[in-house]
C-alpha cells in the first residue's frame, strides 16, 4: 500500500485501536491478541493500529513490539489494513518506524516524543526525521507535547510526501480549522480525542468525518452503528447513543487519571474478551465503576 493509498483508507470510515493482551503476570499474549484481531477484524473499520495508545505503546518494550505488529499484520493481512504506533525519543521513533515497515504495516501513527518540552522547529524536525526514515505512510498524532502549527505542517507535508495523515488529540477548534483549511485535502485527517464518539460531530462539521473509536475493542456494533448514524446524518441514532451509553461512560472515564485505557480493557473483559492487566503506571477500575460499565454494556445489546 503506497501511501497515496493509506491516505485514501484513512479518508473515510470507522479506525480503531485494538488494545494489547496480557497475560496475569503482564507478559504479551500472542494467542489471545490474534483471536482478538480475527474477532474485530470483519466489522468493517477501515484500518486497525496496533501498539497504539490504546494498546499501551508506552509500556511495550521493543522485542514485544516486534512480536505484536508481526501478529497483527500477519493475522489481518488480506483483510483490514495495520498501521502501528511509533513514538518516543526520535531515534528510538525512526527504530519502531522502520521495524513497523520491515513487519509489513501499512503505515506509522507518529505518537508524541515524550517528557521535554520543545519548540515548534524541534518538533517539526522530529517528525521530518521520522518521516524520512521510511517510505510508508505516517499520520502525526498532535497530543500533549507536540503541538504542530498549521505552517509546520505545511512544510513538513512539502518535504515529506509519505506525510499523509494528521491526527488531533488536542480539542483546540480554532487550531484544527487553521490546520483543515490550510492544508486542504493534502491529509486525511482524523478525530484523536478519547471517546472520540463524543466530539465526532463536531469535527464532521470542521471537514474531518474520520475518527478512532476505542470502545470498538468490546462494542463493535454498537461502535458502527454510531459511525454510519452520523456519517447518514441520523441524529436521533447518534443522540440515542450518546445520552444511553457515551456520556455515562465518559462518567465512569473521567474518575481516574489513565482511565481512557484501563476502562476498555476493562470493557473487553465484561464481554468475555479479557485483554488481561493493564501495566503501571495505569491502574484498574474500581469494582463499582466496573459494575457500572457492565450495566451500560450490558443495555447496549449482543455484539
């Protein structure tokens, strides 16, 4: 997939984050992360991105990393295209780059460096750096410490034609209008915020219809029914939705810092998907708000 291409897939439909399988001793789960994949894989998302921030891409070391998008590649090939997550200091990125590329994945999700501040022109130069280093398709992932301008961008999409994506984790409209008009259709662009079904209206409104869903990982019908209710502008659906599952369980997400992980493997265990642990520094839910995820899940119907 050139990545003319995976800005093409990226363009349009339901993404999603599969989360990483544990085992009790917080050890990577080939056999129950692959099962997991086959399950997901046929409810139609356009593209599936394994060690993402979902899948805890900042707790992974890199043997495990190798091991996880080799199976995600290797178990979806033929049938849902994976992109894998890269981030970190910017030769460790253009490591996990080019390791995703040598796997088979259709292209990188750029994942903020972490802990330094930086200016706008280190930023930019990370994500050049990173981009030069492979030849598939990266989509940068604007959140917490990288916060790119629209004029860096730009640049940075003149210099790098497999710069294809952008991604806003951010929430900041007049940033992301800025960024939309600017750059045109030179991206496909994509809702980045967690729980992105709650702000997916919005951004349609700004141009950007694309969004990833990580309540995908335990309610994919329910995660697609909402998708093609708002792509359809069946704003009954969407508002049904919303006011039975998403706002209760933005309440249950918003008690705990990290929750925006711990709360969907804690949904896919309710459903008979157990993902096992998440790893520290990210804690589980409490068993009362378990028990309040389960009633919600449970009012949503078979999956």
């Amino acid at each position: 997939m050139s990545p003319l291409e995976l800005k093409s897939t990226l363009s349009s439909g339901l993404l999603s984050f599969p989360v990483t399988d544990f085992d009790v001793h917080g050890d990577f789960r080939a056999d129950t992360y692959r099962k997991r994949l086959e399950w997901l894989a046929p409810y139609g998302a356009s593209a599936l991105f394994a060690a993402g921030g979902t899948g805890e891409f900042f707790s992974l070391e890199p043997t495990e990393y190798t091991r996880i998008v080799k199976t995600a590649v290797d178990t979806c090939q033929g049938l849902v295209p994976i992109l894998a997550g890269a981030g970190g200091p910017t030769r460790v990125a253009i490591q996990y780059a080019r390791e995703a590329e040598r796997l088979g994945a259709k292209g990188i999700l750029l994942l903020p460096h972490y802990l330094s501040e930086a200016s706008q022109d280190g930023v930019a130069l990370h994500v050049d750096q990173v981009c030069k280093s492979v030849a598939i398709g990266v989509v940068v992932y604007n959140r917490n410490v990288c916060r790119l301008q629209a004029s860096h961008l730009e640049k940075l999409a003149a210099e790098n034609p497999n710069l294809v994506g952008y991604k806003d984790g951010l929430g900041d409209i007049e940033l992301m209008v800025s960024i939309r008009r600017r750059l045109g259709d030179r991206f496909s662009y994509l809702g980045g915020l967690p729980t992105a079904e709650v702000y997916a209206a919005a951004y349609k409104a700004m141009g950007v219809p694309v969004y990833s869903s990580a309540v995908f990982n335990f309610i994919p019908r329910t995660a697609m029914e909402f998708y093609r209710a708002l792509a359809n502008d069946d704003h009954a659906t969407v508002n049904r939705l919303l006011d039975a599952f998403f706002l209760p369980f933005l309440e249950i997400r918003n008690k705990g810092a990290g929750y925006a992980v711990s709360i969907i493997k804690a949904g896919a265990r309710i459903v008979g998907r157990d993902a096992g642990p998440v790893r520290a520094p990210l804690t589980e839910l409490k068993s009362d708000e378990t028990a309040r995820l389960a009633a919600l899940i449970d009012k949503m119907g078979p999956q």
